[in-house]
C-alpha cells in the first residue's frame, strides 16, 4: 500500500501528522480476551479506510506507530504484517515477556518496532500468568530488567499504559524516574486522571528530554474539555517538544471515538502557537522514533 497516494486528495489546510499510537486488530492472528473483552477487527484496510472517509480534510498522515493492545499480549506475528503492508514512515510498539532475548529484540527492531510497552493499567505488564511473581515490587523489577535490555540491544524508548494515580504510590513512582534516567519513558493519554496529573508534570518537569506524553485517548481520560486545553498548555509550556499526537483509532473500549472534535480542541489549545502545534502533531513524534 502507498500511503502517501491513498491520502493524496490536495486539502490545504489538512495538517501533517503522524499518528504516534493506533491499534491494528486484524482476527487472522491471534487475539485474546482480556477482562473479558475482544475487540472487533479493525484491519490496515480499515485504518486507512478510517483516514480517508472521516479525516481526509484535516488530517495529512505522514506515518504512524502501531501499538500492541493487550488483546495480543506477545503475539508478535499481527506486527510485522501491519507494518508491511503500512510501509515506510510506519513502526511499531510491542509488549514482550520479561524473559524475551536480546535475538528476538534486535529482529524486532530490523522489521520496525521502536518502543516496547507496559500495558498496567489494562493488567499486562511483561509477566507470564505461569511466571507470575510473588509480589508488584518484583513485577516491577521484571520491567526494569526488560525496558534495560530492549534499550541496550535495540535503543528502544518504553511507553506505559498506566494511570498517574499509581505515581502516588512509590514502587511506581521510583520504577518510572529509575527507567526515565536511562532511557525514554512515554506516558499514554495523559495519564488518564486528572487529580493526579500534577505528579505527571512533575515527572514530566523533572527528567527533562527523557519523559513523554501522548495527546491521545481524551475520550479515555475524566477531564473536561477545558481541563485538556489546559492541561496540554501546561505540559507545553514546560516543554512543547515532548508531546506527541495520536489518534487512538479504533478507539477499543473507549467512551467515544476519536473524531475531529479531538482535532479541533488541539488546535484550541495551541491557537496562539502554531509552532508548538505543528511539532505535537507531526516532528515530536518522528523524532521519538528516530524517523528524523
């Protein structure tokens, strides 16, 4: 598929983008259910399908990162396919066991993924139900152990599925600055809470050029609409070059889709700096996952 001429429809005031997280749910690999949950498929034809019909007058996607849902826990086999077919511009985001070898890594990375993800809050992490530690404090020490050996043999960055509430609890709180001083850390959709996005921004604040946040998954979070804007302002004006677009498409679980309601109210709460916008949307990303 070439992306590029799929989208090519001449819009001007389309605005580039790269979609840093999306989910591609295709049933012809393996799916399992989690908390009871299967999501419907949702294929590279459909995300493409998605993009053309309901984006093609705002959005000018330049490429993306396909993010592993817990419903595919370690199944690698999706991955590759989708990023074949999605082709240049496009990588990967995968969730491995904590034992996984530094060969499977590094073949990983030869096909296109760049970050490894930590599914908390959805209660995948990187430990085998059959492995399961006795205790989160050694589930976190598995993590540890995992992010350091994807970073060494591939330079991966990890991103966390987790809500900021758990930054009140210190094994989460000493886990994520212990990783965020060796490597990159993205935090998914704002943290989800707004009570504790404080601690976000002081984790945010306090690694600087290692710590992450995806303006992704509104839908998923409990701020209102004028508690995103000014939340996203508040992440900017700490640094802008750290924030980092996506669509969360096809939206699994979530209170609604994504639509260009979720457009509009990024381009609200960078209406005054259309710099800071251009580089959330788009070079943030790219630069992330070393695509520039």
């Amino acid at each position: 598929i070439i992306f590029s001429v799929i989208l090519a429809f001449g819009f001007k005031n389309r605005m580039e983008a790269f979609d840093a997280h999306f989910h591609i749910i295709d049933d012809r690999f393996p799916l399992v259910p989690n908390n009871g949950y299967l999501p419907p498929s949702f294929t590279v034809q459909d995300y493409l399908q998605e993009l053309r019909t309901k984006f093609s007058t705002t959005l000018q996607v330049q490429g993306g990162a396909v993010v592993s849902g817990s419903f595919q826990m370690y199944d690698q086999s999706y991955l590759c396919n989708a990023l074949q077919k999605l082709g240049k511009g496009f990588v990967g985001v995968t969730q491995l066991p904590y034992d996984a070898p530094v060969s499977q890594i590094r073949e990983l990375d030869e096909i296109g993924v760049r970050g490894l993800r930590f599914n908390v809050f959805r209660g995948l992490s990187s430990v085998r139900a059959e492995q399961h530690p006795s205790s989160p404090e050694s589930e976190l020490a598995k993590i540890s152990e995992l992010a350091l050996r994807a970073c060494v043999a591939a330079g991966w960055h990890c991103e966390f599925y987790i809500d900021s509430k758990l930054l009140q609890q210190a094994p989460y709180h000493d886990l994520l600055y212990f990783i965020a001083d060796r490597q990159k850390v993205v935090i998914d959709h704002l943290g989800l809470s707004k009570e504790t996005f404080p601690l976000l921004c002081d984790l945010y604040r306090d690694r600087p050029g290692q710590v992450f946040v995806k303006a992704t998954g509104f839908m998923r979070t409990n701020f209102t609409e004028p508690e995103l804007e000014n939340a996203l302002g508040t992440l900017a004006s700490i640094d802008p070059n750290r924030i980092v677009f996506g669509t969360d498409l096809p939206s699994t679980r979530a209170k609604w889709p994504f639509s260009e309601i979720d457009i509009q109210l990024l381009q609200r709460a960078f209406r005054q700096n259309s710099d800071t916008l251009r580089k959330i949307m788009l070079s943030n990303a790219q630069r992330l996952y070393r695509l520039l």
